[in-house]
C-alpha cells in the first residue's frame, strides 16, 4: 500500500513544522516580518478610519456649505465638522478672512470690504491648509509602501540563508537525500511565505488608501477653488479703477465742501462777535 512521507507534516501544520526547522537566522526574519506586519497592520486600521470617517464628515460639511449663500453663513452657526479636511480648509479660510475684513476693510457703499491684496492673504490660507491636510492624509503610508517592497525580500534574504545553512550541513554530512534536505528547505522556505502574508494585504490596502487620498485631494483643491470664487464673489472689491477713482473724488470733494462750509460759519460767528 502506497503512503505519503509528507502526511504526517501536513497533519501537525506545515507552517509549524517548517518554522520548527527553521534556522536561528531564519526566525530572526520572521520575527522581523512579524514586526513589519504588527506596523502595517496598525496603519492600515487607522488609515481606514480616518478615510472612512473624513468621506462621511465631509459630505454633511458639504450639503451644510452648498446650502447657504454667503461663505461666512455657516462659520456664524459654529458648525462642528471634524475630521472632514474640507472642514479645516474652510476654517482656516474663514478666520484668514475675517481678519482681513476686521483689519484691512474697505467701505463699499456702507459695506465692508477686502482689496485683492488681502485676498491673495486669503487664498494663500487656502493653499497652505490644502497642503498640511494632504500631508495629514499620507501620514503612514510610507510603512505600508516599505512592506510591499521590503516584506518579500526580507522573506528572500531569509529563505536564501536558510537554503544555504542547508546544503551547507547536507555536504558537511556527506548525505544528499530527499528526507535530509527537506525539513532544511521548508524551514527556509518559510521565511518567504511570511513576507508574502505581509505584502500581499499591505499592497491591497495601499492601492485602495492611495486612491482615496487622491480623491479626497482633488476635493480639497476644487473646495479651496469654490471657496475662493464665492469669497471674492461676496467679499472683495472688484470694482473698476475708473469707478473707484471717481467715488474717491466724490469723497475728497463732499469733505472739501464740509470742511469750507465748516470754516466759513466759523468765520461768520466770528465777525458777529466782533
């Protein structure tokens, strides 16, 4: 009757036998896979949620800002979106310009005003929180790149050693057998398979996550376009130069007129005292 060498192996776990037989240097690879995996695995849990959460968030901050139509209506009701990047982008717009109109205004037919000047200040809040909330986002993501790349050839350099540390002990002992190379060559081979069950779910998780950065890039930076649009729209000067220079004059003459008329009864009051 026809037996199976390997049953015996197969039926107390491949994997545990072959980590067994594994050498010193083979299972201080594995353990350093181990440590690898423990890292990517923590990021791939965090960065889920931060995705996950900053897509949720950031739709009720989006149905929230499309229904009003000044772009300081909705920081007047201290909305709380937190976690929505576009959230910390129209933050940091809206504190940029209400500075600006409470420090720089310009009177606008009793209304107030920015320059363009203090406009280019306002979009440049924009592009800089843009900027950190990109970096924010692809914060970790270099350590699940590091074990897609590195997780098989740590694996590599491991099974590579190991078969070596085989052959090594096989002509020290003169012996070339299938039964005295193949515990050697499973505990090597090991090493391998583990870097593979790091790679494979990093390299999953970061294809996914850097398509959702992406995307939630290219929102931020159509945001930060919508949002400047609506505040030079609402909130800056955009008149003529011809215009401006005429109401100026209007201006210097009605103070010209106020401060004659001024001196005159002045004047007058005077020579009636006299």
């Amino acid at each position: 009757m026809m037996t199976f060498t390997l049953h015996p192996i197969l039926g107390s776990g491949a994997l545990q036998f072959a980590f067994e037989k594994a050498t010193t240097e083979g299972k201080i690879t594995i353990g350093s896979l181990i440590i690898v995996s423990l890292f990517s695995w923590t990021v791939i849990l965090t960065k889920a949620w931060q995705l996950t959460r900053a897509r949720r968030v950031a739709k009720k901050f989006f149905e929230a800002y499309r229904a009003t139509r000044d772009p300081l209506e909705l920081a007047r009701k201290q909305p709380d979106f937190d976690g929505a990047p576009a959230f910390e982008l129209y933050s940091a717009g809206v504190q940029e310009l209400s500075y600006q109109l409470e420090n720089n205004p310009i009177d606008v037919r009793g209304q107030k005003r920015i320059s363009s000047t203090s406009f280019t200040s306002v979009k440049a809040a924009l592009e800089r929180t843009a900027a950190e909330q990109a970096l924010s986002l692809e914060k970790g993501m270099i350590v699940l790149s590091t074990a897609v790349a590195g997780g098989p050839f740590i694996g590599l350099l491991g099974t590579v050693w190991g078969v070596m540390e085989t052959f090594s002990g096989i002509a020290k002992a003169n012996t070339a057998s299938l039964t005295a190379m193949a515990p050697g060559v499973a505990g090597a081979l090991i090493a391998t398979v583990v870097g593979l069950f790091v790679a494979i779910p990093a390299m999953f998780a970061y294809n996914f996550m850097v398509t959702s950065i992406r995307a939630i890039t290219q929102e931020l930076d159509a945001f930060a376009t919508e949002f400047a649009t609506a505040v030079e729209h609402a909130h800056v000067d955009n008149r003529p130069i011809g215009e401006e220079i005429t109401e100026a004059n209007q201006v210097l003459a009605t103070a010209i007129t106020k401060a004659n008329e001024s001196l005159l009864s002045r004047l007058t009051a005077l020579l009636q005292s006299r």
